[in-house]
C-alpha cells in the first residue's frame, strides 16, 4: 500500500501537467484578433485597401471597433462583405451626390420641382429670426445606401451575434459623453457615428442626440480589447495638426479643434496596438471622395509595409483563413405593414402612405423604396428620416420614423440675369401650416430692373384633389421690329419707323384644383383673370415732335392692348426629366388649353376664342457624357375672335417665358409672330467635365395666321436657328453662354446666369 501511493501521485501530477499543457495549447490556439478602423471622411477609403492586404495575409478577424468612416467600413465588414466586395462598392458610389442629398426630380411634386428650380439660398426664419441648417446634409441619401447593402443582416440588433462581432462610437452632443454602440439597428448606428458636424443634422436614437463618434473617440483600441481582442491590428487614417493654409473650410477647421486632444490620446493608443498601421494622409481631406482609387492605394501600400508582421498574426491563428462568400444584392421586397414612429401633428397617415407610392402586400423594390422615402424627404416637412425593414413572418415591417421639421418658415433668395428682364434678385418667404397641415404659402418679390412678384398659396391633397391660388405680377421691355406690331395691331398708316420699344404689363391670377399621379404626372382644372397691357413710348415721342396723337394714346404712350381677359383652363403636364435645364434622361409633355369667356375689350375687337398649345419631348444618354434632348411643340387659335395679344411670338433663348412667347435660337426674343406655330428642337449635350455642358442646338419652325386650316404647318419649316453653347451648374442655377445664328443673317449671342424667374 505504501509503495502504490507514491506511484498513484506521480500518476496525478502527471494527469495534472498535461492537463495545463493542453489548455495553454488551446489558449494559443484560441488567440482572438481584433480590429480598430479610425474616423477621417474620405482617408477612410483607405480601409478598404488595408483590408485586402490583412486578407491577403490569412488572418481571420474576430472583432471589430470603428468610428465614423471606420464605423461605415467596419460595419459593413463586420457583416459578411469582403474587401474585395466593399472595394467595388466604394467604387461605384457617387459620394458628392449622397453627401448633398440630390434627391431626384421625380421625388418632388410639380410645386417642389418649381421651388427647388428658384432659388440659391434656403434658410429657417422662425420668429423673425434667421437661422442656419443643422448640417449641410441630413444624410437621406447615405442611410438609404446603409439599408440596402445592409439587409440581410436587418434582424440582428446585437452586434456581438453579427458574423464579426462590431461596435462603434458616437457622441452624446448635448452632455459630450462617448456613447458605445452595440445594440439596435445596424444602419442607424453606423449613421449616428459617421454624422460628422456641419456636414450632417444629428442622429437622434433611443432620445439621445448624437453626433460623430470622433469627437470623444476616434481611435477606440479600448472597447475592441473589451470585447475579447488578444491582439490588435489599428488602421489610423488621422493626420496630426495642420497649418493655417490647410484649414480652408469650416469642417477643417472642427476636426483641427477635436484633433486637439485625439492627437495627444494617440500616443498611448498607437502603443495598445500591436500591429499599427498609419497610411500617409496629409494631402488627404475628408471631402476628396474623389480621389478614391488614390486613398485606397495608400491604405494597401501602408498595410504591405507591415506584411511581415502581419504574416506572424496569422501563424498565430490555428484556423485556416477561409475567403467570405459574396453577398447578393436584394432587391425584392414584399412589406406588409407600414409602422409610423415620432412626432407627426400635421400630417396624416393617408399623406405619408401616399408619398410612399406603393402598396402594402404587393411586391415592391429597393429602388422603389427609396424613391418614397425620397418624396417624403423631398417636401421638407420632416427632418432626417430613418426607416428599419423587419421580419414579420410573412413579409416585412416597415418602421418609419418621422418627426416634423421645427422650420415653418423660410427665407429665400435667387438671383438672375438675362438679356430680357435684364439683372433681377429674388427675396421670398414661405410659410408652411399657415391655415392647414399640408398647406404652403409662398410669396415671391424681385427687384432688379423690371420690378415683379409671384405668389403662390397650395394644398397638397397628393392623388387627391389639391387646392392651390396663383398671383403674378409681370413686366418687361423689348426693343423690336415695327412690323410685328404692324400685322398684329391697329396702327396708322404713314409710320415710317423700323423699330419701337414695347413694354408688356402681365397680372395673372388663378384660382385652381389639381391631382397628382405620382410627382410626375399632373392634371390641372382652373379658372383665371389677366390684365395685359402692351404700350410704347416710341409713337407717343413722335407726336410730341409735332405729330397727331393715335388713337389709345396718351401724351406720352401709345397703348396696343389693355384689357381684362377671364378664361377656364386645363393642363396636363408630365415630367420626368432629371433636369430641367440640362435633362439627361426621362420624358416630358405640358398641354394646355384656354378658353376666354369675357374681357374688358379695349380695342372693341373681344370675341369668344381658345388657345391650345403642347409641349413634348424626350432626353436620351447616347454615351457616359454624351446625351441628346428632342422636342416637338405647337399651338394654334380657335376662334375668329380679333384678339392678338395671345398670339404666338418666337425668339430668345431661356425658359419660363410668360404667355405665349417661346424660345427659338438664332432669333431675338419677340421676332416671328403668328397665332400658330409648330417647332421642333434637338440639342446635343457633352459633359465635358462635372457640371460643365458644351452644347450644339438646332431649331426649326413655321409660324403664321392659321397654319392648321391651311395646312402649311406640313410644310418644310420656313424658319430655323442653329446655336453653339456652353453651360456650367452653379449654386446659383446654370450659367449659359450661346452663340446663335440663322440662315437670315440674324447672328447673336445670349447670355443668363442663375434661375429662371
């Protein structure tokens, strides 16, 4: 018994050794990586190149920590995408266009595309007081980006169960404390610690006001080794301090200031990280998404330095590295229910379901989806809008969160000039909810050399009937050619002059119902009053040199019309242009008719008369750049009614003419007259470069009394113009420069700058 004792403990101790042998074994074999992906906009690009190169070595991460732009890589990594993937990704993205929320044309109503078409700057003017945005952007177009690439991991609110366990970090902005975000919907998380101030409004997630994750924390090496990291890869897209002539914008200018302290915290923080990774980003900003394929290439060349290192982190890992599986792109969607989250006062459910524009139960898209949140988005009645997609079973629970805009009241300015009204600037105000919820009260006053207002009063009642109240007050002068008042007027025989200065006096007022099928197809019902005077100071400076006075004149103007004309009208409009002034893509018609009932009858010449007239025409991209705009237009008189002043007057170049004056290149505005015309338009676009258009136009025209009954209007155009422009998109509105000319020898240039007004 006592010799097996001792056999019995060395037994033991030996059972006891290897038993500690193993679990150090396992330990190593269980060695946990961990990745910390740094905040910096732009430079953030340079991830994605650095995750090749980890890829490449065979190491398989187990956790990941980002903030801001490293939050929107790290999440998307986190959930299944591979560098290879999120490289194509990045690639395709047009990040000016998601950053300044261009939400498309066809997300706005006919009243919001006319609005958005005006004016240059936008502000909040409640109680008298003005005040600025909270951001450049709400960030509408971004979050609908992180929905989509991120759906099918849409029903995971912990992210510790994601394929790579992932966390980020936003900012607390009314307390400044770091806020950990771990739980909740995946999108709006990452969101919320990539709003970067003044670029984007704040995220608001469970009452808490966030903001950019950098401004606490931009490096958070700390909570990746909390969540279990045994060793830690950093990728730290961060310059130091810059000098003056660095700090150009007000962005710059906020990260130098949080810089401060992240600058003296990543001494200790770049110690913590095993292997630190540091590409080269001083000629970096983070607004050059434009030099993607560059950024990326700094972060695969930084991350190669550090291969040999990289390498070792690999033979760590026991667990072959095994390549991600490629994530397929959902685009089918089948929601069911419809669950609206926030504070909405003044608007119905019936109006947000129809601003959605599809049916619960029946089969929709991504792409459908996001054009409703889009129209939402598009009238501003709400702040930034965040969605989530669930599960429900059968289908999908779409969570909408809406919360009214605090901004009622705007104040808005344009400017413009242009060889018919000359200089003009524009101030308006508009105020939304002013008797109703879903109601817009707009006045615009332009001051300039012609002086000129426009209001506006619409309910929005979407594929109802909507209400609306026009009011405009619209003058010019034009020096034309005597005889297009000669044919048009009564004039005394024996004037021997070859041109005279008309003035034209418009005061519109219309009252309206109109119906929306979808933002692009309308249909309008109206009534309407006109005042048009045309008068000339030319005949009335004649008679003072000793001459008679003609009739309907005063001592110091003739006067050709100046009366009071009362009409019911119809349009139908439809518009799916991608832009009004250099469309691309998309269709477009406007037909409209009048029917004058009544007038006031200065000449004595009033009988019952109509007017139709329709526009139509196609935009076509031939090439990348290269695009081509077609149009066909006409219109004609019925009725014998002496009436001139609505007859149809060709020339100039522009848009929003009054009336029924149209453009026609290679002539100046009111040079061919008749009360019928047909015209065909095409112009040749090329995108030279971002938002700078070389264009070749060419138009073609007969215009005359009675082109229809006489059927000339088949006959080969007695008039054509040809132009050679260039055009260039400003914050302002385009600026155009178009030389034209004529077989006639009429040889002009135009020249306008801003909207149209």
């Amino acid at each position: 018994m006592k010799t097996l004792t001792p056999l019995l403990f060395l037994l033991f101790a030996v059972q006891v050794f290897a038993q500690d042998q193993n679990q150090n074994q396992n330990q190593e074999k269980e060695i946990k990586i961990g990745l910390v992906l740094s905040g910096g906009g732009a430079k953030g690009l340079a991830h994605i190149g650095a995750l090749r190169v980890i890829e490449e070595a065979g190491i398989k991460i187990d956790y990941i920590a980002g903030t801001s732009m490293g939050a929107i890589v790290g999440g998307l990594y986190a959930s299944g995408y591979s560098a290879s993937q999120l490289d194509s990704i990045f690639r395709s993205i047009d990040f000016t266009s998601l950053i300044n929320d261009n939400l498309p044309r066809s997300a706005k109503t006919f009243y919001e595309k006319e609005d958005s078409e005006r004016y240059a700057i936008n502000l909040p003017f409640n109680n008298f007081k003005l005040s600025v945005p909270q951001g450049f952007s709400g960030g509408q177009n971004i979050y609908n980006e992180l929905v989509k690439r991120l759906y099918h991991v849409k029903d995971i609110h912990d992210f510790s169960k994601l394929p790579i366990p992932f966390v980020c970090i936003a900012t607390n902005v009314e307390t400044g404390e770091q806020i950990k975000l771990d739980k909740g919907y995946l999108p709006e998380a990452i969101m919320a610690s990539g709003t970067l101030p003044s670029l984007f409004e704040p995220t608001t997630i469970d009452g808490k006001v966030l903001i950019d994750g950098g401004v606490v924390n931009n490096y958070p090496v700390e909570e990746v080794k909390e969540m279990g990291a045994d060793l830690i890869i950093g990728v730290d897209v961060q310059h130091g301090l810059r000098d003056r002539g660095s700090l150009l914008s007000a962005t710059e200018i906020l990260l130098q200031i949080s810089n401060f302290r992240t600058v003296k915290n990543m001494v200790e923080k770049s110690a913590m990280t095993d292997v630190y990774i540091k590409p080269d980003m001083m000629n970096y900003s983070v607004m050059d998404f434009d030099l993607d394929d560059e950024i990326i290439e700094k972060g695969k060349k930084a991350a190669e330095e550090k291969y040999d290192e990289l390498k070792v982190v690999a033979s760590k890992q026991t667990s072959e590295y095994k390549s991600k599986k490629h994530i397929a792109p959902v685009d089918s969607l089948l929601i069911t229910r419809l669950v609206i989250r926030g504070d909405v006062d003044n608007y119905t459910r019936g109006y947000v379901k129809g601003k959605l524009r599809f049916n619960l139960g029946d089969k929709t898209t991504f792409q459908k989806l996001q054009q409703g949140v889009s129209n939402l988005a598009a009238t501003g009645n709400f702040t930034s809008i965040r969605y989530e997609l669930l599960s429900d079973g059968d289908g999908e629970d779409l969570i909408l969160k809406l919360n009214e805009s605090p901004n009622k009241t705007f104040l808005k300015i344009g400017a413009h000039y242009d060889d018919l009204y000359h200089s003009a600037a524009l101030i308006n105000l508009t105020r939304k909810n002013l008797f109703f919820g879903d109601d817009v009260a707009s006045f615009d006053l332009i001051l300039g050399d012609q002086v000129r207002y426009n209001m506006q009063y619409y309910i929005d009642k979407g594929s109802y009937w909507s209400f609306g109240v026009n009011s405009r007050y619209n003058n010019f002068g034009k020096e034309i050619n005597f005889d297009l008042i000669k044919n048009n007027f009564q004039i005394p025989s024996g004037i021997n002059i070859n041109t005279l200065n008309m003035d034209v006096l418009d005061v519109t007022n219309q009252i309206y119902v109109q119906t929306a099928l979808q933002e692009e197809f309308g249909i309008s019902l109206g009534i309407e009053h006109k005042f048009l005077k045309y008068s000339t100071k030319t005949l009335g400076a004649m008679a003072d040199e000793g001459g008679e006075l003609f009739a309907n004149s005063t001592e110091d103007r003739t006067y050709f019309e100046k009366s009071n004309f009362y009409s019911a009208y119809g349009q139908l409009k439809l518009d799916t242009y991608d832009d009004t002034y250099f469309p691309t893509r998309g269709l477009f018609f406007d037909g409209d008719f009048h029917f004058y009932l009544l007038s006031s009858d200065f000449n004595d010449n009033f009988k019952e008369f109509s007017i139709a007239k329709a526009r139509m025409g196609a935009a076509f991209s031939l090439t990348e750049n290269l695009s081509l705009n077609i149009e066909t237009e006409g219109g004609f008189k019925l009725g014998t009614s002496g009436v001139t002043a609505f007859d149809f007057v060709l020339g100039g170049y522009g848009t929003h003419l009054i009336n029924n004056f149209t453009p026609f290149i290679g002539y100046d505005y009111l040079s061919l007259p008749g009360n019928s015309y047909v015209k065909a338009y095409s112009r040749l676009d090329w995108e030279i470069a971002a938002k700078n258009h070389f264009m070749l136009v060419a138009n073609f025209a007969n215009v005359d009394d009675d082109l229809f009954r006489t059927g000339e209007w088949f006959d080969v155009p007695k008039y054509s113009g040809y132009g050679i422009g260039y055009g260039l998109e400003t914050f302002m509105g385009p600026l155009q420069v178009m030389y034209s000319w004529s077989p006639e020898g009429n040889n002009r240039f135009f020249f306008s700058l801003g909207y149209w007004f």
